[in-house]
C-alpha cells in the first residue's frame, strides 16, 4: 500500500468503537488488549479505570479526633468542691452551714406533710423528709441512667445525715435552739419508744452512716466524671465519650 493510500485509509476508514464507562467522567478509550482491539475487563463486564484496567481509588476518609468535652473538666471540679464542703460538714456537722438552711425548711417542710397521719408521724416527718427528698431525686437519675447525678444526690443524703445525727444526740441536752420554740422532736421520738438513753449511740451511728455513704458517693462520682462509655436515658444509644 502506498503512503497515499494508508494516509487516506487513516483519515477516513473505519474507527474503534468508544464505551462510556461510569466510573469516569465523559466518554474513554478503552485499552486495547488482544487481537480484537478491546480490552478483556470491558468485554467482561468488570470495571475499569480511566484509559485502563486500574478501577478508581476509593476516596479518603478522614476521622475527626474526638475533642475533650469541657463538662468532664466542670464534673471533676464539683466533686472536689463537694469532697471540700463535705469534709467541713464531717469534721464539725453542729456548725451552721449554707446548705443547712436548705435542710431546715425541707425538715419543717416534712412536719406539715406528715402531719395529718398522726402525732409520731408528724413529729418524725421532718426527719422523714430530709431523707426521702434527695433519695426520690437519686431514684429519678438512677431512672435516667446517669450515674453521676445519682452519687452526687448521694452526697446530699450522706450531709443530711450529719445533719440529723447533731439533732438526735441533743435529745437529752436539748441545747439546740429550735425554729419557733416547741417541743424537741427526738426527745419526744426516743422518749415514745424507750429509747432516750441511747441518743449518743443512735446519734454516732447515723453520723458514721453518713461518712460511710459520703466516701463511696465522691469517689464514684469522680470515676463516673471521667471519660467513659455511656448509655443514653431511655432511648438505648450508646455514646463514646471523647477521651482527654
């Protein structure tokens, strides 16, 4: 064949077929690969790259670092502010403190509440109440499944107790000063059930009660504060906290 002849053959022959293939953008020329000018992964139906028989790179996936969440930072220093404020309360409980007035008026709160179920009741509802709120509180958060405001709720309770135990053991001395004068509630309780001479025991026992209580509630709030994987309230989603 002459040069003519091929240049013309060339230009205006027959052409190779072009496929679009999806995982390139636009229309390819397929490799050529054997003798009938197409390449085998096309023929077969298998996916190829652009120009070849690499398919496309999967794109890459970047994970974002898990950032420290500055509420683990402002759990831990509640609980040892409250580890503070508790060993205030458990080295000198007759001391007058901010959360007592909280207490006072749940304590006379309780006497009003109880009182229509009789003359024992009422004066034991004071005390009743001091417990029964802040424990009703640890039930909701236990409901909740946040164990972290369930052991600092503890910790209230754990304060109350010191907080009765100073009104039990005055039973017989009755120096306290009483909000409106009236009768001592544990004089009248432990004097109703023969019990009087055994203030100092009951009194020493609620308040060992309540250090036992505070020192395992501080210590798990603090395990709790920390990074963690929890359970999300009722609607069962697991949630990895960030790590510090």
């Amino acid at each position: 064949m002459s040069l003519g002849a091929l240049g013309a053959y060339r230009a205006f022959g027959p052409r190779r077929p072009y496929r679009y293939i999806p995982q390139c953008r636009g229309t390819v020329k397929p490799t050529t690969n054997g003798s009938n000018g197409f390449d085998s992964r096309v023929r077969q139906g298998l996916p190829t790259g652009c120009g070849g028989s690499t398919p496309p790179a999967a794109p890459r996936s970047f994970s974002r670092k898990p950032r420290v969440i500055p509420a683990i930072r402002l759990r831990q220093a509640l609980v040892l502010a409250l580890s503070g404020y508790g060993l205030l309360c458990l080295w000198s409980p007759e001391t007058f403190r901010l959360l007592d007035h909280l207490d006072l008026a749940i304590h006379e709160a309780g006497h009003l509440l109880f009182a229509p179920l009789g003359e024992f009741v009422g004066f034991l509802g004071g005390t009743l109440l001091q417990l029964l709120l802040p424990l009703s509180f640890v039930w909701h958060f236990h409901r909740q499944r946040d164990p972290f405001a369930v052991h600092v709720v503890l910790w209230w309770v754990a304060q109350n107790l010191w907080n009765i135990s100073v009104y039990v053991r005055d039973a017989r001395s009755q120096t306290l000063p009483l909000l409106g004068g009236g009768e001592h509630d544990w004089a009248y309780l432990l004097g109703h059930l023969d019990l009087l001479k055994y203030d100092q025991v009951l009194g020493r026992s609620i308040y060992l009660t309540g250090v036992l209580l505070f020192t395992y509630a501080m210590l798990q709030a603090f395990f709790e504060s920390g990074p963690r994987t929890a359970t999300e309230g009722s609607s069962g989603r697991v949630i990895q906290s960030p790590r510090a």
